[in-house]
C-alpha cells in the first residue's frame, strides 16, 4: 500500500539528484535497524542478496551442506548453490508449512548417501536457513537448540516475517524478527510484501564483522573507505578486497522504504483483521482447514493459507483455484515444494515419498487474497465464493 508521502520523498530524491546508495538507505538502515532491534543492517536490493551474502559470509564450500526447507521460494536453495553447496531438503510441519525439525534430524542421519547422486560422498553440513512461512515464527528456541547442539549457523529467511515476533510458550517478553533471531536475519521488500521499496532487502545482524564483510561484498568487494564515494566525501582510490557483487540499494528505492517503515504496524494490523475475518467467518467450513493461530506469535499475516480438505471435496485444488478465478477472485499457492521443481529432483534425485508431508500439503494450499487496502466488500466476496465453491462441491 503506497501513500503520497512515498511518492513525494521518491520525487524530491529525484529532484536531490542523489540517486542511487547515500544518505537516505543510511537512514533506512538506521530506523529498521530500530525497528526490528538489530544492532546492524545493510540495505541490498533484494532478499535474494541479502541470503547470498549472509551465507558468503559465514562460508559455505563447494560440497557443503544446508539445511533447507523443500516448502520454500526458489530464493532460500538457490544461494547455496550459488557456492557449489548442497542444499539438504527437508520435509515441513503439518500445520504451520514451517520446517520440521524432527525430519531434519531425520534427513541428517540418513537423508543424505541415497539420495544426494552428487557430490558422491556424504557432505558435510554447516548450517540451517529456516523460513517463518507467511510471517508466523518459528520456535527460535528449538532452532538454536538444534544448531548449536550440531555447530550449525543459522540464517533466516525472514522474507514474509516482518513485523513479526514470537516468544517461548509462558512467557511475557516477546523477540522481535530480527533481533538476535539469527547470525543474520534475511527480510525482503519485494513489491509484493509486507513493506515494499519496489525491489529490496535487508540483511540484519548483531556481529558488525558480518555486517562489515556483506556490505563489502555488497559493492564489488571495495574496501570499506569506498563508500565515501557515495557519501560525496570522495575516496578516489578505493581498494578491491574480495570478488564482490552489486547488491546495493538505492536512494531512490529507501525513499519508499522510509514511509513504508514508519506504517509498518498499521499495515499489520489491517492484515491481522482481514485474517481475523476470515478465520471467524470461515471457521464452519468444514471441506477447508484455516491457518494455525498461536498466542505466542506475533504473526505479520503476510499470507493466508488455506488447506483443502480433499476428502470432502469432489474437485481437486487446481479446480478449486479455476473456481475462484471465475469468481475474479485473486489467489496464489505457496508453493510447490522444491522437491518437485525438476532441477532439484534431477540435480540430487529427491523424490517426492522422501518428503510426505510437504507432498500431500502442496496438493491442498491456496493462499487467499490479504492486503492492507482489501475492502470489506471485497473480504465478504473472498469469504462467500470459498464457502459456495465448498458447499457446491462436497463429496
Ligand atoms: C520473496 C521471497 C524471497 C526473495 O525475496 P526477493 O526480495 O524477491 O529476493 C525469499 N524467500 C522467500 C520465502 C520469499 O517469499
């Protein structure tokens, strides 16, 4: 949701003619540092970048492997493989799509000689990137357990999670998305997220050598002086420190990033009454079963996801979906698990029995229409098609 104060700051650093990196993404780093209580945060141009480099920084050799969820964006794998790494799928929780730790502890112990075809050998495994799916944490408490038990980093792919917070069940303090969840946490601001800047994405941390060495490798790999360039202070004879990227945000983009910032919350709070509205309003359906809530969650609702229950439906999903297309109802799944994108079953020969959970989820999975600018009419609308397409076709 895009306000005028978006567009005027976006005009008036057009008219600055500061266009790219400088004061504004400072500013930008500076207030969602604060915002999500991280004591670093290097603005890159997607979270795409941002994982890349998290995991740049931490080290992954070619060989090595990651835990990864399989229900996931193509984003969270890719930048393992970016680094010649293994990313070692694993299966997800029934009802929040998050990652199961209980099949990564599986997928550890025998997961990986079968099915892995190359590299031949077992490799070994040095970190985790969990993903807080459609924005509902989860438990940082048991992920940390896991990791450290093990020496893994974790990285977060906190691409839906902000603003989001959990805290451990009975206690009063929450822990914000962000601060200290992770060696680094991972935020996108892709213009169909919670917080937009068109193309975007944050990489926070609480280790200023990690933050160093990403905005580093942000810009080239120059040596940190050269970011005088882009202050106007003007270092001329900057220094090539490592075979860097171009992961730089612009001022152009942190110009819309301030203002989606500061309504954050508001935005949040709309998509938690649309969510509310349709978890009341759909709760009697009894052919869906709606997203899990928890009182020790601050969810950012950034997608509602329904699952079918096939077994009362006389339609599939894909029919579902054609359903609600007919009706102008706008939808997505997320997603197809990894297992079952063709590169990685070709690549590592996973197959889709090595993953049940995610495989019979993925057939059941549309995510509703939920925006900070849907209106009543339109939440009605959504809320009556599902009912009438369940109720047309009950089994
Ligand atoms: C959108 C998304 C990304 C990638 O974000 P970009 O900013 O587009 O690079 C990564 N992971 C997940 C889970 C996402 O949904």
């Amino acid at each position: 949701m895009l306000g005028e104060e978006e567009i005027e700051e976006v005009v008036a650093t057009l008219r600055s003619g500061w266009l790219t990196t400088g004061a504004k993404v400072r500013r930008f780093e500076e207030e969602f540092a604060a915002a999500v209580g991280a004591a670093h945060c290097v603005a890159l141009n997607s979270c795409t970048a941002a994982l890349h480099l998290a995991v740049e920084a931490l080290g992954v050799q070619p060989g090595q492997a990651v835990l990864v969820p399989t229900m996931t964006f193509a984003a969270t794998a890719e930048v393992i493989r970016y680094k010649g790494g293994v990313p070692l799928l694993v299966d997800c929780d029934s009802q929040t799509a998050n990652m199961s730790l209980a099949d990564a502890a599986c997928k550890l112990e025998s997961g990986l000689p079968t099915c892995v075809q190359s590299p031949p050998k077992r490799p070994k495994v040095v970190g985790m990137i969990p993903v807080h799916v459609g924005g509902l944490m989860m438990d940082m408490d048991a992920i940390h357990k896991f990791a450290r038990r093990r020496d893994f980093w974790v990285v977060e792919d906190a691409a839906h999670a902000f603003p989001a917070a959990w805290r451990p069940q009975g206690e009063s303090e929450w822990q914000r998305c962000g601060e200290g969840t992770a060696a680094v946490t991972c935020f996108s601001f892709y213009a169909n997220k919670t917080i937009t800047t068109g193309e975007g994405g944050m990489a926070a941390t609480g280790d200023s050598d990690l933050a160093e060495r990403m905005r580093m490798l942000s810009l080239h790999g120059l040596s940190h002086d050269a970011w005088g360039r882009y202050s106007g202070s003007g270092k001329w004879d900057y220094r090539i420190m490592a075979p860097g990227f171009k992961y730089n945000l612009t001022d152009l983009a942190a110009s819309i990033g301030l203002h989606q910032l500061g309504r954050a919350e508001q935005m949040r709070l709309a998509r938690e009454r649309i969510a509310k509205f349709y978890l009341e309003t759909l709760a009697d359906v009894e052919a869906i079963e709606l997203p899990p809530r928890d009182a020790d969650r601050i969810h950012s609702w950034h997608l509602f996801p329904i699952k079918l229950r096939l077994e009362r439906l006389a339609i599939d999903r894909n029919q579902f979906i054609e359903k609600l297309q007919l009706a102008g109802i706008g939808f997505s799944v997320h997603w197809r698990p990894l297992h079952l994108h063709p590169y990685y079953a070709e690549t590592f020969g996973w197959r889709p029995e090595q993953f049940p959970v995610a495989t019979a989820l993925w057939e059941r999975l549309i995510s509703l229409p939920i925006f900070p600018a849907m209106t009543e009419s339109e939440m009605e609308c959504v809320a009556s098609t599902v009912r009438e397409i369940c109720e047309e076709n009950r089994r």
